[in-house]
C-alpha cells in the first residue's frame, strides 16, 4: 500500500514571498536528473509492472512528460492576463492512452528533459513582476500566482517520484 497521500486530496497554501521564484525554477531544473538516476539500473519488468491495476512506474514517468504542454498552457496563461488557468484533464486520458509501458525509458526520459528545459527557458525570459501575477486555478478554486504555479509544478513532480520511489523499491520489485 502506497504512503504516498493521493494527490487530488492535497490542499496548498501559497504564503511564500515572490522572491522564491529563482529556488523553484532550479527544483524543478533538477526533476529529470532526480528521475532518470532514481530509474538507472531498474530492470524492465520493474518499470513496466502494473499493481492493482494503476500505472506502472515507466507510465508515472511519462505523465510527468504528458504534462509538460498543460504546464507550458498555464505560463501562456500568465502571459496574456486572463482570469483563469487552462483547465487540466483530471482524468488523465493522455497518460493513459499513452502506452508508455511499450516505449523505450530512455526516449520518455529524454523527451521530459527536453520539454522540462523549454518550459524554463521560458520562465527565464519573464519580468521579474509576472511571478506575482494571480489567476484561479479551476480545481483548487483559488487564485494561484505564476510562483505559486511553479511550486505546484515541483509538488507534482515530486509526488510522483515519490510514487515511482516506492515502486522500484518495494521488496518484490528487489
């Protein structure tokens, strides 16, 4: 059974200064290092074995990767001033159409790196005051700055290497 809490039962409060926009920008740099040395090694049957029916650790890898183009939305969002972010597909469709269990790791871990570097370099070229631009996020239902974006990009990352963490390393994946 998974200690990983459920991420759509996650609350987040958003108090932390602006100013922590640079910290987060080199977490979530650091994901597709943290990913790619936490899957070295692990044996293809690991990767690709489904328990109870939910995602395998290679398919938990590739929706990081899925996800990489709403995140790139949600910056557009910020750009052009609307009110609400892009509406995320709770129900993961993309992922699970996906088969990533049936790709190569490494074209999955290397397309994420890719589109993890697009989506900072983006980040990079913004004016200091966008990071404290609001807008609602339409499942939290509360106003979430673009720094505050960033941190719930980080929090996704981690909530599935956390996931794929336990996988690798439950006793019958040794």
């Amino acid at each position: 059974m998974s200690q990983v809490p459920a991420w759509f039962e996650r609350k987040f409060e958003f108090t932390f200064p602006v100013e922590q926009y640079p910290n987060l920008c080199v977490r979530l740099r650091g994901t597709p290092a943290r990913i790619e040395e936490m899957l070295r090694g692990v044996a293809h049957d690991v990767l690709v074995h489904k328990r109870d029916n939910k995602w395998s650790a290679q398919e938990h890898a590739g929706h990081l990767l899925d996800l990489e183009s709403l995140w790139m939305a949600r910056l557009d969002d910020f750009l052009t001033g609307g009110s609400t972010l892009t509406l995320a597909d709770l129900r993961n469709r993309k992922t699970d159409e996906a088969n990533h269990n049936s790709r190569p790791l490494h074209e999955i871990l290397a397309e994420f790196r890719a589109a993890r570097s697009r989506l900072l370099a983006s980040v990079e070229t913004f004016e200091p005051d966008l990071f404290s631009r609001s807008l609602l996020h339409p499942r939290l239902k509360q106003p979430m700055r673009l720094v505050d974006h960033l941190f719930f990009v980080a929090e996704h990352d981690d909530h599935h290497l956390a996931r794929i963490w336990e996988m690798v390393n439950e006793p019958s994946a040794m």
